[in-house]
C-alpha cells in the first residue's frame, strides 16, 4: 500500500484543480460577448446577424432613445456580432461560467439618444451614428464632404432636396 502511494506521489496531478484554481481557456475560445458602450454606434449590425436573437434593439414609446440588449441565456457564441461590427465594440471574451441564481442576470442593456430631423423634427437615427458618419464625410473630404450638412436630416427629407435639386436641372435632349 505504501508503494503505491509513494507512485502517486511521483506521478503527480492527472488532471486540473477545477473548479478550485482557474482553468484558462485556449485563444481564439468563443466565450461571452463584452458589449463596449463607449465604441457602440447603435447600427443595429449586431442585431441584425445574430442567429439566435440575443441581441435586439427597440425604440422606446416617444422615440427619444434606442435600447440595446443582449441576453445571455440566447446566446449561442457564435461570434458573429463581433465579427460584423464595424467599430469592434463587441468582443468575445474568454469568460464562461455564466451561472446565476435569477434569469434576469443574464440580460444587459444600455440606451442610446435618438436625433431628430433637422427640418421636419422626426427621429431617423440614433445620434452617435449620425456624430459617427458627419466624421466620416469630414475625414473623406472633396464631394463627400459637402454633404454633411443632408446627416442631419431624415430620409423623405433628403428626397425631397434630392428631387427639387432635379427638378432645377436643365434637361438635355430628351422627349419633351
């Protein structure tokens, strides 16, 4: 008995200390997504492409703020939000032990302000987008660039500017 303790002994741990010490995860493991709420533009890329629906986005009664949320318990890591997301403000993380005690736990959310129409006063885009694409234009510059001032306006109203400017063109040559 006492030989086979001491082979025990010289053969060491089999296996890892588990739940006890830490159990660190490979890279490229696909564990829960951190949300950065400072990077997020509120596209929606996210919401768009996750398959399981975990993550949605919805407009609150008087259209003042967008609400993103992310439940955990849908969630099936896949990673795509991560992937789609143009200002990298979701991030697979190596964190899996997601157990709790009450389901709500395993929501986050946050919300985001929504601009309104310059002219007509409607909401059409969340404001860190529209912040996000008057920057864009601005770093761009020539032909782009003059149009930072249509950002600030909904979509009928940039149609209606875009059909009067057309209609102020002179017509070359057509059937009259």
């Amino acid at each position: 008995m006492l030989k086979l303790f001491r082979e025990i002994g010289r053969a060491g741990d089999a296996t890892i200390g588990y739940p006890f010490a830490p159990y660190e995860m490979p890279e490229g493991f696909r564990g829960k997504p951190e949300h950065n709420e400072k990077l997020c533009i509120a596209c929606g890329a996210c919401a768009i492409a996750c398959p399981a629906n975990a993550i949605t986005m919805e407009l609150d009664a008087d259209q003042s703020h967008l609400t993103w949320d992310i439940s955990y318990g849908r969630c099936i890591f896949c990673g795509r939000c991560q992937e789609v997301c143009p200002l990298f403000a979701i991030e697979l993380t190596r964190e899996f032990e997601l157990a709790v005690k009450c389901k709500d736990d395993l929501r986050e959310s946050c919300s985001y302000e929504v601009a309104r129409c310059a002219r007509c006063g409607k909401p059409y885009a969340v404001a860190k987008e529209v912040d996000y694409a008057r920057r864009v234009l601005a770093r761009v510059g020539g032909a782009a660039a003059a149009d930072i001032e249509k950002v600030d306006l909904c979509l009928d109203c940039r149609r209606t500017d875009d059909a009067r400017a057309f209609q102020k063109q002179p017509r070359e040559g057509g059937c009259a």
